[in-house]
C-alpha cells in the first residue's frame, strides 16, 4: 500500500510539473522586442545591360527588408520579402551621370518613352535605353558592421503581387525566428499594427548603421482599411492590402507588419502621395498572398489559432514517460535482484523501435510552378527533356510557345540526385537567382531547387 502511495505521490508531482511548464509557455507573451527577432536587412546587386549599346550598368545596389517564415520555434531555412527587392524588370531606363561618367542614379520609365537617347543637363549627362537587369547576388545581413550574412536564392515569387520568397544558402539559423501568420479574414479595420524594417533614411543617425535586429525601426498605425488593388508595379490582377497609418519608406520595402499578439498579417510594400503632400497612403500586401507561395512550394508555417498538435502530444508524452520513470525507479530500489516486467516492457518496446527505418522513396519529380505546366507534376524516372520536339522530348511546350528550343534542357538522375544540363538552347536556362547555364555543362540541382527555361514565365522545381 506504501509502495502505491508512492507511486501517486511521484505521478502528482511530475504531472505538475510538466503541467505548469506547458501552461508558462502557453501563457507567455511576447513584446515588440521579440518581434524585431523576426527580421533581417537585405541588400541586391543588379546590373543593368543596355540592348542597344555596350553600356552595362553594373554594381547598383537596392536595399530593404526580409522576414523569417517558417514553423515557430525551428530554425529558419526561408525568409519572405517584396519581389521588387530582389528582382527588377526588364524596360526603358534613365540613367543619371555625372561628368566624369559616374553612375549617379537609374530609374525606370513609364511605357512610350522614347529611346536610345543622350543629353546633358548642366553637370550631369542622361542616358535613356532599354535595359535587361540581371541579380548578381541577395544578401541578408545579420549584422553587416561584422559582415555577418548569408546568400540568398528565390525559390518563389509572384511579380504581380510583389512577394517573393527566398532560401537561405546555408543551413537553417536560429538568428532570426518565424511567427505565425494571421489570414486577411479575421483582421479588422481599427486594430492595432507595427510595421519593422530598414527605411533607408534610418541608418544615417548613426553613420550607416550596424543593419542588425537592433537597427530595424519600429512604428506604430492601425488598420485603416483592407482593399483590392493593383498594386504600384503595372501589376494586371488584383490582390488585397491593407492600407495602414504606421509609416513606411524607402527600405521598409519586403518587412513584416505584425498584430499586438506577434502575428504577421502582411507585407510592407508601398505608399501613395499626392503631388501637395497633403495626403499620403501606406500599404501592406495581405499574408494570404504571401501563404500561397508558401503552399505552392510545401514551406511549413503556422497560423495563429490553430491547435499545436505536436506540443500537446509532446506534454502528454512527458508525463506518460516521466511517470514511468518513477515507477521504474520505486521497483528497481525494491527488488534490485529481480528484473522488473516493465523493464522487459521497455527492452522489448527498444527493440521495436530499433527495427523502425525511414527509408528514402527514391521518388524524383518535376513540378512545374508557373507557365503552361503549372500545378502538373512529372516522375523523373530516369531524365525528363523539356523542350518543343514531341519525338525528343517528354516534357513537350507547344509548337510555337516562344522563347523555348526544339530540345531546351533535360533533368537527369545522377547517383542520388540530379543534374540539369541545358542543350544549347537560344534563349537558355537559368538557375537559383538567375545564374544562366553554360550549354552542355551540367549542374546538380538539389530538391526544392527552382529553374526557368527561356524567362521567367516558364518555372520548374524538382522535388526528390
């Protein structure tokens, strides 16, 4: 009897101490300061090379502002931002020099300007043309006063809408933490917001600034209304935003907005001023078009007011096995000489469990993201070939879709991976961030690598 009573007296205690370490972490509430964790400063270089001429603008660099994304309390793999922050379209330019042939400033135009063209006006020159801008590199800086960063690849993007979601080159951090998301629907007009990021005008108070979680800014507006647009890009579909009155600039471009409670219900993304000034409008992207990227390309993330399942199956867990343990223990103390049955229990449960294999499928495929084979999914049993040539290729774009080769590219199981290897195409392939192939030279594409063939309309990952 003394023996049972002690058995309930260790039950009681561990269920209450497992009891009250689950409820402090539900009850935990995160501030501002948390918030900022989320957050990293971005830097793009971009060339730009002109079409009717040997100039190429080379070393610009755009900054602004990404978010980790993710599953909370895990390390981050991915981080969110404006598409506009790691990618610039293709059009008619003005270049900006000064006399001595320095670029100054380069910006585009709006449709119908003529070109090629070159003034000058009093101590600059201008030079307008159409130029093709190539990403040379993304990075997000952790602290860049210590040249702490990492490279950044775009898996994902929506040029329309503005997101664009990247993968961190290097293995998951636990610098920066995911929060969880709220969707446009339960986000009322009137609450409470903070907009975090890097405006460019920040970083001159203190030279220009260490650009670590400490730099970023914070300010704070409600939700003034949440609208359908077409966004500040020459965007041809509509999305939702909310238009906010926490203040953002320049920089701001790409940062999370959160709730009072550390949610991320958007994309900080663009403002609109009236020509007096008198009246100004700031806008962020909804997290819903953020979370259809996330879904097209299977990124874990967590919405807020969803059961964490796994947490409370973790505390249940805890308490089953602590409680074990202190039987284990009470049995062992009073019969050390004999073998208890729960320990046969646990021997015979250890070797289950050392019998138990997580095999690789083995499974290889192609997917196609954007284009004419969206949402279709192909099995690369032992190389797919992506081109026009229905009798060469098994992965066959219509006769005159423009921009791809009779016989483009082709994917090809290699050991425990795969290769891409582009087969002379006119208008090539491209990998990562924009990495043009050299034809017939292969490269490994690890799974969840994205490519494009011909531009970036045509969007394949592959998956294995």
């Amino acid at each position: 009897m003394k023996k049972i009573s002690k058995i309930i007296a260790i039950f009681a205690i561990v269920a209450i101490m497992v009891s009250t370490f689950a409820i402090s972490a539900f009850a935990a509430k995160d501030t501002v300061e948390d918030f900022r964790k989320s957050v990293v400063y971005i830097e793009t270089e971009f060339k730009y090379p002109a079409t009717n001429s040997d100039l190429v603008i080379t070393g610009a660099v755009a900054s602004g502002t990404a978010f980790a994304v993710g599953e909370p309390g895990k390390p981050v793999q991915y981080v969110a931002t404006c598409n506009h922050c790691v990618y610039e379209k293709e059009g008619v330019y003005i270049c900006e020099f000064d006399l001595s042939g320095n670029i100054l400033d380069i910006a585009l135009l709006e449709d119908g300007t003529s070109y090629p063209a070159k003034f000058k006006e009093g101590n600059r020159i201008y030079v307008v043309d159409y130029f093709k801008p190539e990403t040379v590199s993304i990075r997000a800086y952790y602290s860049k006063t210590s040249g702490d960063y990492v490279e950044l690849n775009v898996i994902g993007y929506d040029d329309e809408v503005d997101v664009a979601v990247c993968k961190l080159a290097s293995e998951p951090t636990e610098k920066i933490e995911a929060r969880p998301f709220k969707k446009r629907d339960v986000i009322s007009t009137g609450d409470t917001v903070y907009a975090i990021g890097y405006p460019s005008t920040s970083k001159y108070f203190d030279g220009e600034g260490k650009m670590d979680s400490s730099d970023s800014t914070v300010t704070k507006g409600i939700i003034s209304n949440t609208v359908m647009t077409y966004g500040m890009r020459g965007a041809k579909k509509q999305f939702y935003v909310h238009q906010i009155d926490a203040d953002i600039t320049n920089g701001n471009s790409g940062g999370p907005l959160f709730t009072e409670d550390g949610c991320i219900i958007g994309v900080n993304a663009f403002g609109n001023i009236n020509a007096a000034a008198a009246h100004k409008a700031q806008y962020a992207i909804t997290s819903d078009e953020l979370i259809k990227i996330l879904d097209a390309h299977s990124i874990p993330y967590k919405i807020a007011g969803t059961v964490n399942v796994g947490l409370i199956i973790g505390i249940v867990a805890g308490v089953i096995v602590l409680a074990a343990v202190a039987v284990v223990i009470i049995l062992l103390t009073s019969k050390k000489n004999k073998k208890s049955p729960v320990d046969n229990a646990n021997t015979a449960a250890d070797n289950r469990m050392d019998n138990v294999v997580s095999p690789l499928t083995g499974k290889y495929y192609l997917i196609g993201v954007k284009g004419v084979f969206e949402g279709k999914k192909y099995s690369i049993d032992n190389k797919a070939v992506i081109g026009r040539n229905s009798e060469r290729c098994n992965v066959v774009f219509p006769e005159n879709h423009p921009g791809i080769s009779a016989v483009h590219c082709e994917i090809v199981r290699s050991g425990s991976g795969l290769v891409i290897k582009d087969c002379g195409s006119s208008y090539g392939t491209f990998i990562g961030s924009g990495e043009k192939l050299t034809p017939n030279n292969p490269v490994v594409l690890r799974s969840g690598d994205m490519f494009w063939v011909g531009d970036k309309e045509n969007v394949f990952e592959v998956k294995y």
